[in-house]
C-alpha cells in the first residue's frame, strides 16, 4: 500500500467518523464513486473523495441536526446533578468556537493520530487487563479542537463500547458540555488508562488505576495530546490530575487553579461521577466556576444567563 493511498485511507475514516459523531447515521456515495471502485487505482485527493460522501437528507418529519443540537440523555443519570442545557442562537454568538469536524486540516495529522491508535488497539503492554477487557478505548472527539478533556479509566459501559465517557458520569459530561455551548464533536475526550482497570473477584464496580499502570499507558496519552495541541486540558478528578502532574494536594484544593502541563493551562475539576454522588447545588457552582474560566481562557463566549448556573436566587 503507497503512503498516498495511506493518507487518503485515513482522511476519508476520520471524515467518516466526524460524520457519524455529528449525528449522521446513513452516507450516499455517488454511483460513479462504486463503479470507480471496480476499476484501476488512480490518484485522488481527500477533498475530492470528501465531497463524494455526504450525509443523506433526514426521513420526512425528522428535524435536521446540528453540531449544537441537544440530546436525549437515557435516565441513568441523576436528574438533579444534571448540568443545564444552553443553546444560543447561532445570530447571537456567532460562529462556533471550536470547528465541529473531525477530520483534521492536516492529512498528514490524520494520518498520524490513524496510525497511533492503531498502535494503541494492538496493546498488550498489562497482560492482566489484556485478558480482562473488551475493547481498548482509544479517544474521541476533534483533533484540531483547542479544549480536550482527560479522565482517569474507561468503566464497564466503557469497556463494552470502545468509547470514553459514555455510561451515567459520562452523559453529565456530555451535558455540561453543552452548557458551555459546545458538543462532543468539538472537544476531545481521553482517559489516563485506555484499558478498563481489571476487577478480580467483582462482579461490577470500578477500581483506581495503579501508578504502574499509569506510567505504562500514559505515553499514548502524551502523543494525543502532542497531536491535538489543545489550547486548555480540563483534567477530570483526582486521577487524571495525578496522571498528568504527579502527586498533588489533593482535587478539592487543586479545582479552580490553574496549573499548566507540558505549556498548556490546565483546570483540574472534580469527576461527573463525583456531581452523581455529591448533589449539593455548591458543588455544581465549583465545577461550572471551573467550566467558566475554561470558556474565559479559550474567548468563548458567556451569556448572563450562563454566568448565574447555579447561583441561588
């Protein structure tokens, strides 16, 4: 396979998988794009071939989605820790702050982040959670974004998915995301351990990584992030901070201040998880406080109605 064929392989998956992470489910492709396929190899470009694939027209009576459109969270998630919806009308705010595309401006970027979680998939660097996981998960979201988010491991909903952040804590994720004014699709999303910790004897429940499970699969953390080049890293909990910046004073006292990792500003925050357990109304203004300064750092923009979340009346 030339190294052309590669990159255009590669673009065309992560096109492929913006597509799908904007809510496209169904993709037309030309029939001259099908009988071409039967044919000879010839060189193309990705923005050729991109523009062969697009997303089928919405079933009559389906509202079109957009990159900001809200969505149905499955009641696994505690209706009173929920982060509130905001959605502002695109004539007010602008264009978005961060691009909804996967796919990157680079080809040759694509073609990197393509061949790392290759690498990553493959991994057998902890025998014991080899043999315990389902899948290994990666990452998700945009990688030109300028804001990615780090938690510490994938759990059970995780694991059967090969996604971060999608069980009960990672649907509030998901909501206070959009509070900011974003999607998923905007921002990336990545755990510490890309396996889920193994549970001997537990038939559910979730465990702490271990230092030395950390150190090991840290390293594909650090090429994401060197790929990304994220503006902002909002590290999720205690064990993302410990993964990333070493022993720490502990996330109550480390939330809301800005530390700076490998030259990033970093904002530690507690764990959507811990918003689940600790429903208190303060607890909820820390975390959005925190979103806050995020928003600030990056230039987004904050309507009155966002800075009062949480505020008692």
């Amino acid at each position: 396979m030339s190294e052309s064929y590669r990159q255009l392989l590669d673009a065309t998956i992560q096109h492929l998988e913006g597509m799908k992470a904007r809510g496209v489910r169904h993709a037309a492709v030309a029939p001259e794009t099908l009988r071409a396929l039967t044919l000879p190899a010839r060189p193309t470009s990705v923005s050729s071939l991109k523009s062969q694939i697009r997303p089928t027209a919405p079933a009559a009576g389906s509202p079109a989605r957009t990159p900001f459109q809200k969505q149905a969270v499955p009641p696994a998630v505690a209706p009173r820790a929920t982060i509130p919806r905001t959605e502002p009308a695109a004539s007010k705010i602008g264009p978005p702050a961060v691009r909804p595309e996967i796919i990157s401006a680079s080809p040759e970027k694509a073609a990197a982040f393509t061949a790392l979680r290759e690498r990553v998939l493959v991994c057998e660097k902890c025998p014991h959670l080899v043999a315990s996981r389902s899948m290994v998960v990666f990452g998700v979201g945009n990688i030109d974004s300028p804001l990615m988010f780090v938690g510490e491991a994938p759990g059970a909903d995780e694991d059967a998915q090969g996604e971060p952040f999608v069980g009960a804590a990672g649907q509030l994720l998901t909501r206070i995301i959009q509070a900011t004014g974003l999607s998923r699709a905007d921002v990336y999303i990545a755990n510490i351990l890309k396996c889920r910790p193994d549970t001997p004897g537990q038939a559910s429940g979730n465990r702490k990584p271990t230092p030395e499970e950390m150190q090991t699969c840290i390293p594909y953390l650090l090429e994401q992030i060197d790929l990304i080049k994220p503006k902002v890293i909002v590290a999720l909990g205690a064990t993302a901070v410990e993964g990333l910046l070493g022993k720490t004073l502990g996330i109550t006292k480390l939330r809301g201040n800005w530390r700076e990792y490998r030259g990033i500003p970093l904002m530690p925050t507690y764990h959507p998880a811990y918003l689940l357990r600790n429903q208190s109304l303060a607890t909820k203004r820390e975390v959005w406080e925190d979103m806050l300064a995020v928003m600030e750092k990056l230039g987004m923009p904050i309507s009155e109605k966002q800075r009062n979340f949480f505020l008692k009346a």
